[in-house]
C-alpha cells in the first residue's frame, strides 16, 4: 500500500489503537499538564523521572547518550521528525534504539513551528495541516516497525504548541507531552554568542535547585542529543552525572510505555 492510500490507513490503525489503548489498564492516568493541555508530569506521586531526548537533523551525542543509558540500565524516550527518520546516515541508529527497548515516538514530520512565540501563541497551522504533518511522520515511524500503540506520546517540534495543536493531535489519539517547566535543561542548544547562553554547569546547578524546591517526582527531562558544533560544552556529555546525582536522591528511572 503506498501514497495517500497509506497514509490514510495508517493514521486511522492509530485512531483506533490510539483509543483502545486509552481505556487500557497501561495508560498513565495520573498527570499533571500544563495551560495548554500538554502532560508534563507522570504520576506525580512517585519517585519517577522520564529521560526524553528528540532530534531532528543533529544527533552528535546518540551513541554517547546510549551508552550511558545501557551503562546505567536506563530506557529512555526518544522523539524523531519525519525529517531526522529518512536520514540514511541515521537509520543504523534508529534501529539500535528500537532494539534495545527503548520509546520511539514522533515529533511532528517537517518540524514545524504550531504557534506564534508571543503569550497568545496564535496558531500557525491547520488542523488538517497538522494532522497531514502526523501522517507522514508516524508513516515513517512505521518503517522501523513502530506501531501505532507503541508511539501514543507525542512531543511537539520546539517543544512549542497551544491549545488547538494539542487537541488536534489528541484527537488522532495522540497524548502530547513536554519536559517539566523550571527543569532548566532544555537550554541545553544555547551556544555562546547568544544572550541566553547557559553553560552545563548552570544548567545542571538549575535542575538541582528546582529539585530542592518542587521536587521532581514523575518529572520528563529533556536533553538535545544534537547540538550546534559552536557549543563545546554538551549536556549529553554531563548525563552519567546527572543520572546518579539523581540516584542518590532515591529516583528512578522509566520509559515512556
């Protein structure tokens, strides 16, 4: 089956399996989200933390990232464009990650920009656009053998929606979900020429004091594993300490399921 034809068929096994699933004992039901609808903790009451990182041209620190998760006996969640997914040069690693267990999900196919970056956040995309962007990027997915019940949780591209962008792809039985505000790292692509510029360190000191102050239970960090080259000090290079600074503080560590 190819073309539109497979697409359509494709993206409708995943509305259907999408909402099965949802009234399985397997959905986490116990979330916090935020303004926008988007899950941002996993049950809240345990002492649970969720390792996503996602990707879309630049991947420099999968190997380095894997490793550490193996060393560590981690799974951790990835998120991939249609974009990063037909990369030939990524295909042999993409098929490491799903072999060794850990989530794959989609981050849209084109990586494209949902909403305006001002407060309103004024949306920018169809919802038929949208949804056509979903196709073809779990229509990718699905060559690497994903299923649609493998990859329910969605990260958005930019980890930047609104309301209206996650209700459209929740209505594909999508469950949209970002890293947990405060947690510092996703600045981890800032390079120094920018104003914004934070070092591993700081960010790595933030993530610690936001754990003093709110804690971390069923937190979702996110870490870039592909940064700009202008960036020498990688936060993916820092993940095996992060990891057991958190460990001696009594989390542990799960997958997306």
């Amino acid at each position: 089956m190819d073309g539109t034809a497979g697409l359509t068929y494709y993206f409708a096994a995943m509305e259907t399996e999408g909402k099965d699933y949802a009234k399985s004992d397997n959905q986490e039901t116990n979330v916090e989200k935020d303004a926008y609808g988007a899950i941002v903790r996993i049950n809240p009451d345990k002492k649970k933390i969720y390792l996503v990182f996602s990707a879309d041209s630049m991947f420099q620190g999968g190997e380095t990232i894997l490793k550490t998760l193996d060393a560590n006996k981690i799974k951790g969640s990835f998120f991939f464009t249609g974009n990063f997914l037909r990369l030939e040069s990524m295909k042999g690693i993409i098929s490491k990650i799903v072999k060794r267990g850990h989530f794959v999900g989609g981050h849209s196919d084109g990586h494209l920009l949902y909403a305006e970056w001002g407060a309103k956040r004024q949306t920018l995309v169809t919802p038929d656009s949208l949804t056509a962007d979903l196709r073809r990027n779990y229509q990718e997915l699905s060559k690497f053998g994903i299923k649609p019940s493998d990859a329910l949780w969605y990260l958005p591209p930019y980890e930047h929606y609104n309301v209206e962008s996650v209700e459209t792809a929740s209505r594909t039985g999508l469950r949209t979900i970002n890293y947990t505000p405060g947690t510092a790292t996703p600045a981890d692509y800032t390079t120094p020429d920018m104003k914004s510029y934070k070092s591993s360190k700081e960010l790595i000191d933030k993530l610690f004091n936001f754990e003093k102050e709110k804690g971390m239970n069923g937190a979702i960090i996110l870490i870039h594993p592909g940064v700009q080259d202008t960036r020498i000090d990688k936060l993916y290079d820092q993940l095996g300490v992060i990891i057991k600074r958190l460990k001696r503080l009594g989390y542990s560590f799960e997958r997306l399921k």
